[in-house]
C-alpha cells in the first residue's frame, strides 16, 4: 500500500478520533489518547537518549574516556531513592539542590526581564512631545501605576484614592486580558481550518 | 580499562552513598539539604553579581571582556544537570508501566487500551532509536511520527478553536461591567484582523487623527500601548513574588509538606 | 532601549539587595510576633468551596500542576496541592494529580502521601491517583481531558505554568461541570481562564496563595515585603517620570540623550573588565 496514502489514512482516524471529544468522552477517543501518549513517551525517550544522554553522558565517558561521567549516574539514581523509606532522604537532597540552582537561576532572570522594562517605563508626561505621544506616555504610566495598586495585599482598599486606583486598574486588566482573548481567535481558528483541509484535501492521489 | 574504571566509580559512589546514609543522623541531613540548597543558589548568584574581568587565583575566563571567572563553568554544570535531570524519566516511565501493566495482567477493564499504549510506546522507541539502521524501522518511524503522533498532537491543539467559541460565548454573557469591557476589547482586535471587521471603520480617512479611530489602528494601540502596559504591571507583580519565593528557597526558609519534613 | 545585563550593575545589585532586604525584613519581625494583615483574594477563598463541594458530590478532585519542571512556579503550585490534598483528606475525598514532569512526580506522590497521613487517614491514599501521563505538551492535555470525562470531577484546580493547553484543561472541566480555580504566572493564558473557570487567580496573587492559604507567618510577611517592593518600584517608577519630564523640558523633546545617560547609568559596573 502506498505509505503516503496509508499515513494520511491514519492522520485522518487520528484527527476523527480526537475530535469525537467534542461530543463526549468514548472508547474510540479513549484508545487513541492511550496511542497519543504511548507514542509521547516512546518519543521522549528516544530523544531522551539520541539527543541528550548520548551526546552529553554516553559519549564523554565511553567515547572520550571521561569515566567521572559515570558519577552522573550515581547522582541521577538518587531519584530513584524516593520509594525506598530508609534512603529517601537522598532524593530529597538532590530536589533540594536543584530548588537551590533554580532559585539562584531567577536572580538573574528577575533583572534581565524587568530591569529593561522599568526602564522603559520613565516616560516623559510634558510638553513638547508631539500630543499623541503624551497621550500613550500617560496611559502607559497610568496602567502601570493602576495596576501594580490593584495588587496590594496588605490593606484593604478602604481609602477612596487607593479603591479608586485599584479599581481603574482591574478595568485596564481586563481590556488588555480581553486583547489578548482577541488576538488568539485567528491563529486557534487557522489550526482547525488547516486539520479540515487536510481532512478533506490532503489525501495524495493513489498511484503517486 | 575505562570500562573496569567506570566500574569502580560507580561503585565508589555508591558506596559513598551508602557511607553517607549510615553516617548522618537527622539534623546533620537538614543541614546538608540546607547547605547544597544554598550552595547551588549561590554559585548562579555569585556568576551574576562578580563583574567581568574578574579572575581566581590567577585564572581568567576566555573572554574576560563578557565573562568573570565563574561563567564558563555554567555551560558544564548545565550539562551536569541536563544529564541527571534526564535520568530521572525513568520515575515516569515506571509509573506508566506499573499502571498500565497491572491493568493488562489483570485484565481489568481498558486492558485494551493498557496494550495500545505499550504497543505505541515500545514501537516508537525502537522506531525511534535504530531508524537509522534500518530502512523497515524508517517505515515504520514515518506511520508512527506523522502518522499518528503529529496527527494527534495538532488535533489536540485544533480542538481550541471550538473552546475558545464556547469560551467567548460563555464570557459575551456574563453581566458584568468587567465581562463587558474584557469581550468588547476582545471583539475590537478580533474584528480588525478580518477584512469584514476592517469594513466597520473603512469610511474614516487614512491621514488626519481621525486615522486613529478606524478598527485596525484601536485594535493596534489596544495590544502595543495598553496590553503591553498591563502585562508590564503585572510582570512587576510576578518578578517580585518570584523573587521572595526565590529567596526563601534559597535560605531555606520555605516552610511545607516537602521542605519542612524529617529526614 | 538595549541593556546588557549578564551580570549585574550596579543599579541591579542595588535595586535586588533593597528588594530581597524589604522582603527578608518583613519574614524577620512576622516571625516575631507581628502577624500582618493580608486582604481577601475571591479565588483562593473558593478552594475549600472546591474541595467540599466535591465531597458532598461523592466524586473527585482533579488538580494539575501545569507544564512547569522542578522550579519556583511549580513549588508554589505543589504548596496549594498540600493544602487541597490535606483538606480533601479530611473530608475523605479523592485528589487526582495528572503530572507532565517526570522529576516532579515523585514529589507530587509525597506530597499527597504525607497530607493523607497528616490527617490521619494514610489508608485513604491512593497511588493511581498520582500519575504520569506524558512530558508533551498535547500528550498530557489529551490525557487530561480523558481524566476529566472518565471521573467525572467535582472540583479542578489548574496552579502552575500554563501555555496553549490551558483552554483545553479548562473547558474539559467545564464539560462536566466541576467548579473551577485557576492560578497562573502565565499572564497570557490569563484571559482563557477567566472566560472559562469560575475563579482566577493573577499575577501576583498567585504567589501570595502559600501565605493565604497557610497564614504562616514566613508567608504572611513574605508577602508584606513583596508589597514594600512594589511600593520601592512604584516609586522608581514616579520619580524617573518627573526625572524624564524635567528632561523633555528643558531638551525641546528630544529624548535620545536621556536614554543614553540612563543605558549608561543602568549597565554602569564599577571593577568591570575595560572594553565591555
């Protein structure tokens, strides 16, 4: 059989199969979300070894002789320590330190993401600056100001500057959530557009 | 001989393991896990704040105009970690095969789907790991791969668009100023991304400030000047919640059902 | 405006020494004895909502922990899990975690296992419960969504990093008419749950749930000076507008050598290597 035709074929079923959710939950729809997540893990763990341990642990150490790789290993099982009472301490340890590299890791992403955008945000208010120009320096100022008050936990917003502020700000919040609502339609629908022409134009011609 | 030392260094470490096991009581382990947490923070911490240029007894980093004396070891440990993290699949495999292989051996119920799981996993794997060898298995990776799994994970993804429609039908109805403001900006970039939605404010001139009111333009200074400002704000918000969970990890004074427990 | 921020300037050592000093100050006399006031967030009111309403309904709780490996976010979200799990055994409930991460997994397990215990009913704790689905993204939302119509959920907690799947998660859970909380510091899947769960948690609160839920006092002052540190940027913020409108003043408008001077200030880095 052609194969082209014969992965179409199966494209087609898949695509079928999930789509029957929609209507409810059944068996067909649950066979293939066993397939989908047995293929899933069979994918992980052939790039889990082509693209990670071989490269970065199998080759340095067998291929380059770099034994102490092997310590990777050791320190890998420790994992595995979890289920055993007596050690898993161990693997509680290894969390731990990763936790720790994790949290030393943001330190450095804290300034690199929003240092560049509190600057961005010393905008002049005051002439001359084109009107148009002051307009979005001041709702971009006002924005921010609003909605850094609306998240305030440690009072109540008793004060009517600080509820009216607040206020403002859960209204700006929910224009802008709404623009980003907005502007993920089209590229949700044209994932759809493109399952149903595939569904109904892509299948290759027999023979070819 | 690299195999017999590979050998020994496996055993070495776990032996060390079992050493350390038998020679640590409950506080020293607390402080253990406080130490190597601290530790692993502070080297990120330590690479961020040394300036470049900066050398240790004598040794400099390649390029001392970018980097202190601690940035290329970032690269290796990455690895380090990329490595170990990468063992620790095997703790969700097992769980997968424990679970779907009592089903099958018990022939409980969905014992058929138990099957199509292993059949699919065990044939990607193979497929997967000796493709390269094997015209056959090359075949069989190209019905697996973008007969199935591709397939299934793009269908998966397509079903939003009908959520996002039940979604936004859900949300046109809520009675709330804040339900109103939110759909009615969503219905503004919706609209200007279409050209029935463009039609609405067609009539209005291209030049002038009236050019600002036509559907495009709103829609375009909603997502740039106020989206932008926003999630700018709430970015702040995050960073600073980050940054205080991030400390108290850091010094160990994270307080929960995992942290706080006895070891 | 392009900084280059590897390392740190000296305005970013400042600014974090200051910040971590405002939160470290306010954890130091919490625990002291000053326990802070913290306002009511809707959303994490309506967790123990959730949880009884499930009980009450004989059926299951579904949590996930979203998308995220071993790091901040997830932990906050694994901090909610211990307070849903804990309450769900108190009342005898079942809590299903569906897990995308195969390193989190035997901590989701714990997790569960312990708060079980704590409330004395270990016997209740079911493995099955916890379980692994995939570490692909689609793989795990199919999953998912096959839980959710299986079981039939009461109550979904969606805490933790989410990306395109959290619409699927969402409206999965509203097919079947569970009650809904979602908490994420993924500000652009935001919009999808507040148009399909029936409460959300944003930005920031999501990282205020281990000291509302917990009312610890780490937690609550925590939380204290992360208010102090908005306040400090808040400030930043203000007066570098005055700083700037002085300067479009007295420039005619032109801002270029305004962002030069502040480029420089910004990446200034006294001891750093000549020629950076």
């Amino acid at each position: 059989m052609n194969l082209d035709l014969a992965i179409w074929a199966l494209a087609a079923l898949s695509t079928l199969a999930i789509f029957s959710i929609l209507y409810r939950e059944n068996p067909v729809y649950r066979l293939f979300e066993h397939i989908f997540i047995g293929l899933a893990t069979g994918y992980g763990i052939s790039i889990l070894w082509t693209q990670v341990l071989l490269p970065n642990w199998w080759t340095p150490m067998a291929g380059d002789g770099k034994w102490p790789w092997i310590f990777a290993l050791v320190v890998g099982l420790m994992f595995y320590t979890i289920y055993t009472p007596r050690y898993a301490w161990m693997s509680r340890l290894l969390m731990a330190t990763l936790m720790g590299m994790s949290a030393g890791i943001f330190f450095q992403g804290f300034a690199r993401l929003y240092i560049p955008q509190l600057a961005a945000s010393f905008l002049p208010l005051v002439q001359p600056e084109p009107p148009y120009v002051l307009f979005r320096n001041l709702v971009i100022v006002v924005t921010i100001v609003t909605v850094m008050t609306y998240f305030f936990f440690s009072f109540e917003h008793r004060s009517k500057v600080v509820r009216g502020s607040a206020s403002l700000g859960r209204w700006l919040l929910m224009i802008a959530f709404g623009a980003i609502f907005g502007s993920t339609v089209m590229a949700r629908m044209a994932l759809l557009t493109y399952r149903i022409w595939y569904l109904l134009q892509g299948r290759p011609e027999i023979g070819t | 001989m690299l195999a017999l030392k590979i050998l020994l260094g496996f055993a070495a470490g776990i032996a060390f393991l079992g050493l350390l096991d038998r020679f640590t009581n409950t506080r020293s382990r607390r402080l253990l896990m406080v130490s190597f947490t601290f530790l692993g923070g502070l080297f990120y911490l330590l690479e961020f704040v040394i300036p470049p240029g900066t050398g240790f007894l004598g040794w400099q980093a390649p390029n001392p105009a970018r980097d202190n004396f601690l940035s290329p070891l970032i690269e290796q440990i990455g690895q380090v970690v990329l490595v170990i993290g990468g063992f620790a699949f095997g703790l969700g495999l097992l769980n997968l095969a424990a679970l779907h292989g009592r089903t099958l051996l018990r022939g409980r119920p969905g014992w058929v789907n138990s099957l199509a799981f292993f059949v699919a996993m065990v044939g990607m794997t193979v497929a997967g790991l000796f493709q390269a060898n094997s015209p056959t298995l090359r075949t069989v990776h190209r019905l697996l791969f973008e007969g199935l799994y591709q397939p299934l994970g793009a269908s998966v993804f397509s079903i939003l668009a009908f959520f996002i429609t039940t979604a936004a039908y859900r949300a046109f109805r809520i009675r709330s100023g804040e339900a109103t403001l939110m759909m009615a900006a969503a219905f503004i970039v919706m609209m200007a991304q279409v050209p029935m939605g463009m039609m609405l404010t067609d009539w209005l001139p291209t030049q002038g400030w009236l050019a600002y009111f036509r559907i495009e333009q709103v829609s375009d200074w909603l997502m740039t000047v106020l989206n932008m400002a926003a999630l700018r704000a709430v970015g702040f918000g995050i960073g600073i919640g980050g940054l205080a969970m991030s400390l108290r990890v850091w010094l160990s004074l994270e307080k929960g059902t995992y942290f706080g427990k006895e070891m | 405006m392009d900084l280059r921020l590897e390392h740190a300037s000296l305005f970013v050592l400042v600014l974090e020494l200051l910040l971590c000093g405002l939160i470290l100050a306010r954890i130091f006399a919490a625990r002291g004895g000053r326990i802070p006031f913290i306002r009511r967030i809707p959303g994490l009111s309506a967790i123990d909502e959730g949880v009884g309403r499930a009980t009450e309904m004989g059926r299951p709780v579904l949590f996930s922990l979203g998308l995220g490996g071993l790091d901040i976010v997830t932990l906050q979200a694994l901090a909610v899990l211990g307070h849903v799990a804990r309450l769900a055994a108190r009342y005898a409930s079942r809590v299903i975690v569906p897990v995308v991460d195969a390193v989190i997994f035997p901590v989701t397990e714990e997790v569960l296992r312990d708060a079980y215990a704590a409330e004395g009913k270990p016997e209740l704790f079911q493995p099955e419960d916890v379980r692994f689905l995939s570490d692909q993204q689609f793989a795990y939302a199919s999953g998912v969504m096959g839980i959710i119509n299986r079981e039939s959920v009461a109550s979904s907690f969606l805490f933790g990093s989410f990306f395109a799947e959290s619409l699927i998660l969402a409206e999965a859970g509203h097919q079947v008419g569970a009650v809904q909380v979602a908490g994420t510091p993924s500000t652009t899947q935001i919009p999808f749950f507040i148009a399909a769960c029936d409460y959300t948690i944003i930005g920031e609160e999501y990282y205020a749930a281990s000291a509302y839920l917990t009312q610890e006092p780490t937690f609550l002052g925590s939380l204290i000076g992360q208010d102090w540190g908005k306040i400090a940027l808040l400030a930043t913020i203000v007066i570098m507008v005055g700083v700037a409108s002085l300067w479009s003043l007295t420039h005619g408008g032109a801002m270029t050598g305004f962002e030069e001077k502040l480029t420089g200030f910004l990446q200034y880095m006294p001891g750093a290597a000549a020629g950076r």
